[in-house]
C-alpha cells in the first residue's frame, strides 16, 4: 500500500516504520477515532503482524473502543484459526448491528 519493498530484516528492526509512515492507521489514531475491531494473522507475510500490535496499543491509549483478535497460525486471509475467525466474524456482525443497523 505504501509503495515501497520492506524486507524482513526492516520489518524486525523496526526500519519500516518511516516507509509506511503516509498509510500506518496507527499514526491517524486519536480520542475521536471510531470503535474498532480488528483481527491479524501472525503469519501474515503482506501486513508486518507488529503494526497490528501497534495499533492496538495506539487504540488503547486513546481510550478508543477496540477488539482485537489475534490468529496465530493464520497469514493474511486469516484462513488457518477457525475457531477464532468465527469468533471475529461474530464480532463483527455486533459491530453492524451496533454501528450500521439495517431496517
């Protein structure tokens, strides 16, 4: 998203930070953000899975309402953790109906 090629080697020290500095949601994050809820594959090799420790932390700092979930076998398409990817879905649909109900 950010236009750039980040290596692992920047994605472990921590160097990839200014490359995606423009597109990072955790540096738009504030007290007006809205309630969030956000889930990350720890073998996501598309999103550094750290950003989303970031955000999180960025989240609860703020004080804005946030759930995480974490799917530690899971890459991006957070395909490998079906007990919590239904966990996440069903969030999501209270989120929805919370936020954005229908009728």
């Amino acid at each position: 998203m950010a236009g750039v090629t980040l290596t692992p080697e920047e994605v472990e020290s921590g160097e990839y930070l200014e490359k995606v500095r423009d597109v990072s949601a955790v540096d738009w994050v504030g007290p007006e953000s809205v309630p969030t809820i956000m889930a990350y594959g720890e073998k996501d090799k598309v999103a550094p899975f750290l950003s989303s420790v970031r955000l999180d932390a960025a989240l609860t700092a703020a004080g804005v309402g946030h759930e995480y979930f974490v799917l530690p076998h899971s890459g991006h398409g957070l395909q490998d953790d079906d007990d919590l990817f239904g966990q996440y879905m069903e969030a999501a649909e209270r989120y929805l109906d919370t936020y954005l109900p229908v009728g």
